[in-house]
C-alpha cells in the first residue's frame, strides 16, 4: 500500500492538539493543495476564510453548539459556497444585458447553483484535509457552521450569495499515533450498489449496524441494534442542533433565494 492510501486510509478526526504551532509555509500548502482540487468548470465555487481572530474562534466555539476545541485549534479554516464572485463578474461584464439583447432570460443562482457551490467547497475542503494529513497535521470537519445563521453571516460579513459549508479546524495531534483507533464504518456491501439503488431491507439491518453497536456496547441484548439507533435519532435527529440547523439552512436558502434580506 502506498503512502497516499496509508494516509487517507488512517486519517481520524483531531480534537486535541499540541503546542506545536502550524507555520506559514504549511498553511500555505494547505491551501495551495485546496485551490488546485477538482471544481466544476474551473468556475472555484467557493471562498475560503482564514479564521486567525482568537475573538472568532472563541465566538465560533460557542456558536458551532459549544465546542471549546474550536478556539484552542491552531488553525481554522471556513469554506463557502460562493456564487457571489460570479454574479459580480456577470454584471461587471454586461452579461446579463448581452444574454438579453440575444433574446435569451438573464437569470440569478438558485437552488442547483447553491449545491454546485456546495460540492466545490467541499471538495476543496476535503482536499486540504488530505495534504494536511500527509503533513501530520489532524483536523476535524465543523457542520455546525450551518447553525445560527444571524450571527455567522453577520461574524464574517457574508453577501446573499454565500453560504458556510462547514468550518475545518487543524492542528498536530496532542499525542502519536502510530495505530490510530479507527471507527469503523458500514460493511460496503450496504453502501456500494451496482447499476441501480438497493434498499437495505430490514431484516438485515441488525448486521449492518453490528460493528457499530458492537464499538459503543449497550444493555438491550438482541435489541442492541434497535437501541443504538434510538440514541443516534435522539442525540442527533431531533436534537436542539439538529433542529436549529434545519431552521438555519431554510434561512440561509431564504437569504440565496431573495426571500430575506
């Protein structure tokens, strides 16, 4: 196994760090290595915001549903979905006058436009975690930006056209690890279809959720499964957050959309 499979295949999310400070250099090959990812059409949907203020990310560990090791993080990175870079180079140029004097329908971003910015963002964001890893530089994804919409758009002075995709925070981890515990995910067969989508039936979903139950052990015996799940959908459906992500996005769509201001 190569070097590159080793490290995406070993990587783990970094919640402690040590005092090692991240150098200039390295934050810059970070985002060198996020800017050369795969995006569509060479358009680079997307901004990314170097978050340096200790005041924000301490705000950030407060607003991201209260995670301290936000403001402890070396390194913070937002990624946007942004398509309020276009929209001024289009009206800079005239285009939509142009598009119109052709007989054709100028038009603004709308919900497709919003995902092709989001998969960009992404995509980017995954990037730079991979070359950070290979720097033996941890990180851990932040989808909490998503919530409070109010606070995070007005923190970083965001236009219509933007939307916080997630937050990265990077930094060495505190102690080594040679062989990094790993959870494991969902056997492929339940994951990878051929051709077409299978659904999972039921009566194999207390195989597919086994090693899960079996990493987190809990008393329901043959229910072990049923009562794994039941915890997830509360600690993470139905939950405050989940709930105020929900609200936050439909806001953030609202805002995209023209809807809100």
């Amino acid at each position: 196994m190569n070097d590159t499979l080793k490290t995406i295949l070993n990587r783990r999310s970094t919640r402690k760090y040590a005092d090692t400070p991240i150098t200039r250099e390295e934050k810059d090959i970070l985002l060198q290595a996020a800017m050369r990812a795969p995006t569509a059409g060479n358009m680079m949907l997307y901004s990314i915001i170097e978050v340096e203020d200790q005041a924000l990310k301490d705000r950030l560990a407060v607003t991201c549903d209260n995670q301290p090791f936000i403001a402890s993080a070396p390194y913070v990175l937002l990624f946007l979905a942004d398509y309020q870079r276009w929209m001024d180079l289009f009206n800079w140029s005239g285009a939509p006058e142009i598009c119109a004097e052709k007989g054709l329908q100028p038009r603004l971003p709308s919900e497709g436009d919003l995902m092709l910015a989001c998969c960009d963002a992404l995509i980017a964001a995954q990037t730079a975690v991979i070359a950070a890893e290979s720097l033996g530089i941890g990180s851990c994804y932040i989808g909490d930006i998503m919530e409070n919409c109010e606070a995070h758009r007005a923190m970083f002075n965001l236009p219509r056209y933007t939307f916080p995709i997630c937050l990265l925070v990077f930094g060495r981890p505190f102690a080594a690890r040679e062989n990094p515990r790993l959870l494991k995910r969902f056997d492929r067969k339940f994951i990878v279809h051929q051709d077409r989508y299978s659904p999972v039936i039921p009566a194999d979903f207390p195989e597919m959720m086994g090693e899960a139950t079996a990493q987190f052990p809990r008393d329901e015996g043959a229910d072990a499964a049923k009562g794994y799940i039941q915890a997830i959908y509360n600690r993470k459906f139905v939950s405050d957050f989940s709930v105020e992500m929900t609200r936050s996005v439909k806001k953030w769509m609202d805002i995209w959309n023209g809807a809100e201001a």
